[in-house]
C-alpha cells in the first residue's frame, strides 16, 4: 500500500522531514509526496535521490506537485 505524504502549505525543511521520515519508516516501496512549491518540489526530490529513491514528478493545478517516490 502506497503511503501519502500531504506537505501541502508547508515551507522547506518540513516536506523534507516528512518525507525522509516516511522513506526511513518503509525502507522500501513507493511514497507519494505533495507539495506546492518549486522549493519544496526540488529538495524533496535531491533527497529522496540520495538515498536512493527514483522520483518522478508530476505538476498539477493550482501549482501543486505529486512526487512519486519508489525505491526495490
């Protein structure tokens, strides 16, 4: 089962934490981050790649972005 992580409205380092947390919590599988900002969008990504996690981003309305996160 897919974990979501809903950062929405929040501003960098938070979406970073909450993310690194989930990817800590599952060691593996796939996490679905949103954000709403670049700035979180491009640290979100950059750290789920360091520890080696694939990103794909996807923009939606209103300025928002689903990262999806999967690491085997």
């Amino acid at each position: 089962m897919k974990q979501i992580v809903d950062a929405k409205g929040l501003s960098c380092p938070q979406p970073v934490l909450m993310a690194m947390q989930a990817m800590r919590a599952n060691g593996s599988g796939e996490i679905e981050v949103v954000v709403d900002n670049e700035a979180s969008r491009e640290n979100v990504s950059r750290a789920a790649q360091s520890q080696g996690w694939s990103v794909a981003v996807d923009e939606l309305d209103g300025g928002e972005f689903r990262l999806s996160l999967a690491k085997s």
